[in-house]
C-alpha cells in the first residue's frame, strides 16, 4: 500500500506515518514545515525507515498535484490544516486558504488522478458550534450538558461558527459531497481533544500538553508565577491519547466500504472526559505539585462542553478507545519529561 499524509510532520500526521512505515508499507509525506516542532518530527521520522518527503504548501495546487501524481497513492491521510481557533480569528484569510482552499486542491487531484484513492479527513468538533441553544448544569468541577449524558453524535446539527468552524466545516461538507456527486471513498473523522508523543502543544492548541508543560514547570521550578486559563476551568472534553486514533485511521480504511461517505464523532467517550479543574487535580496527585493559576475571560466560540458518543464508529468498523485517560496523561508526562 501506498500511503500519502499531508500534514505529516505535524503531532497526529508523524504519528501515523511512524506506524504506515512499521507496517512497512510505502511511505510519502507532504509538508511545509511551517508549524511548531514539525521539523524536529520530520528529523525524528527519518530515524523511522525511509520515505519520500515533499516540501509543500496544501495552498498550492501545483504541489498537490505534484505530489499525487508522484506518490500515486492509495490511502490519502489529510492531515494539513490550520487547527488554532485564535489564529482564524487573527487571521481569517490564512485560515479559510489553508482548510478550504487546500481540501479542495486535494480532492480535485484526487478526482482527476486516483478517484480509486481512499481520502480521510481531520475534522473537528467545531462544525457543531458553540451549544448556545443547549441547557449545562454547573458542578463543583465541571458543565454537564443536558439531555447529552452518553456524548453528542452525529445527528447534531451542524452549525458553523468562527471563521475556524466554517473552514473546517466547508471541507467536511466537501468531503462527504465529493463521495456522493462523484464517488470518491472519503472518510470525515470530527475529533475532540487528541494528545500524545510528537505533540508540540501551545497555547492555543493541544490543551492536554499544555497544562502538563505548566504541571511540570512547576515541578522543576521555572515557573513560580501563575499560568493562566480561559474562563473558570469547568470546560470539559473528552480526550483521546494518539495510539488510539491511530486505530481509528487503520480501521476506518480496511473497511471503507461501510465507511465511504460518512461522518464519525471521534474522541475519548464520556468515560475519558476531563474539565480543566479536573485534569490539574489529575497532574497535581500525579507530580505532587500545586497548580496555581488566573482566570482570563471566556475565549470567544468557546465550547463548555463537547464530548463525542462514539457508538457509530463502533458499529461500522468496529472501532473502540482502549487507552484511558489516567495511563494517557501518565504517557504524556513521559514523553515531555523525556523529549
């Protein structure tokens, strides 16, 4: 098998890359190496095995047919993508050319060229919008969302809000509109949180890494002062360490004749849900450290709640979590102490 995977020196796209190359399968990655800790994934993946590694932007539609026409592959792992909600509020131009402009470049090529390729795609929970119309209880810890006990699932509405939503969104809806008008075998995978090994988390983005990163600042003592959070910590997602999405990607494709079309609420279920109050008890008892913090306003679009029912993954390929979130944070505080 040939595998393709824009965005493949980023935190989820090295990770499957790793796997494709253990697999020994043959291996094409497609990056422009603008992100954060990308070229230390792209040094680290060329102690993997060999691959062949282009130097592009998803924004050009000559490098995506380059690469395609090139690679000829047969899985495709889109990948590539602005994934901050504060940079496409910053940048809103940027943000519409790299996930709609880009996903579209990719499924044009892939229309004209391998139309036999199988496509996934990482979207995200976002295309949900903000829950503004649902009813949450506020506990101690956490929001609960109402009548959402088991997690949300896919007869949600869509409601694209931010010009993150909308972006991400566009090429969901392209992806699932390409399989029907024109057959291509396209998978929307909508995650919540992903974190694990090769993730260079920040501020805006990877919010498991991040508060490990103040959890152990702590802890060896560069940082006295307090970190800081966005509204009052009761925020809650459901997390998904980076071993079990890679499943989720491998499984989805060997049966992708029940999946072609679809759309599947990816994430950690409610059983590996955390707000962030609770996940600093969690690093607290973990690294015996005091997690002291301030309170910023609300970031705006922000979700109180979002965590996936992941019933329908289940039953069309067969697809479960199998890492809980106790033994992933515990492999994140590894990994970032080690890396």
């Amino acid at each position: 098998m040939r595998y393709l995977i824009t965005g493949g020196c980023g935190f989820l796209g090295s990770n499957l890359a790793a796997e494709v190359l253990r697999r020994g399968d043959e291996l094409f990655v497609f990056d422009n190496l603008f992100r954060s800790g990308s070229e230390q994934n792209l040094e680290w993946l060329n102690k993997q095995g060999e691959f062949k590694f282009y130097k592009s932007d998803i924004r050009s539609y000559n490098d995506v047919e380059y690469a395609i026409l090139d690679a000829k592959p047969d899985v495709i792992f889109h990948l590539a993508g602005q994934v901050a909600m504060t940079t496409s509020l910053a940048n809103p131009r940027l943000d519409f050319e790299i996930n709609v402009l880009g996903g579209n470049n990719l499924l044009e090529c892939v229309r004209k060229y391998v139309p036999d390729a199988i496509v996934t795609y990482s979207s995200t929970n976002k295309v949900y919008g903000d829950f503004d119309a649902l009813n949450f209880i506020e506990t101690d810890t956490r929001f609960v969302a109402e009548r959402y006990e088991n997690g949300f699932d896919e007869t949600l509405p869509l409601n694209f809000q931010s010009p993150y939503g909308c972006s991400k969104g566009a090429t969901d809806q392209y992806m699932l509109d390409y399989a029907k008008m024109f057959g291509l075998k396209t998978v929307v995978f909508r995650h919540s949180s992903i974190f694990g090994g090769r993730q260079f988390s920040t501020f805006d983005q990877g919010w498991v890494g991040w508060f490990v990163k103040q959890a152990l600042d702590i802890k060896d003592q560069n940082s006295k002062k307090p970190f800081t959070i966005s509204g009052n910590g009761k925020q809650v997602r459901d997390i998904l360490f980076v071993d079990d999405l890679i499943s989720c990607y491998f499984s989805a494709a060997l049966n992708i004749e029940k999946v072609a079309g679809q759309a599947f609420n990816i994430g950690g279920g409610m059983h590996n849900s955390l707000s962030l109050l609770e996940l600093f008890a969690l690093l607290e008892s973990e690294l015996n450290v005091k997690m002291t913090y301030e309170e910023l306003p609300w970031r705006q679009s922000d979700q109180k709640v979002f965590v996936a029912d992941c019933t329908k993954a289940i039953e069309h390929f067969s697809w479960t979590p199998k890492i809980d979130k106790h033994a992933g944070v515990k492999m994140m505080i590894d990994w970032m102490t080690e890396k």
